[in-house]
C-alpha cells in the first residue's frame, strides 16, 4: 500500500462584511466534512474602518 502523504495548502481570503464571512465558514464546514480535512483557521490581520 502507498504510503499517504500530507500537502499543506494555504489559503489567504478578504472579507468585507459578516455575511462573506459566514459564507466563507459554511464553504469551508462543507469542504472539511466531504473531503475529511483538518482545517485551522487564523486571522492575520483585522481592520475595522
């Protein structure tokens, strides 16, 4: 048997209002829950104008 190997993919996303954001969370819940993956999230920068 292969053996398995991990990619790291790393994906930036600007988001200008709540609602992109919730969206933005409910694609990613869709992604982790069919392709079974480990997903963390963090915030690099947040600027409230």
């Amino acid at each position: 048997m292969p053996k398995e190997t991990k990619q790291k993919l790393v994906i930036s996303a600007t988001v200008k209002t709540t609602e992109e954001a919730k969206k933005l969370l409910d694609d990613l819940e869709v992604l982790k829950n069919e392709y079974k993956l480990n997903i963390s999230l963090s915030v690099g920068t947040l600027l409230i104008a």
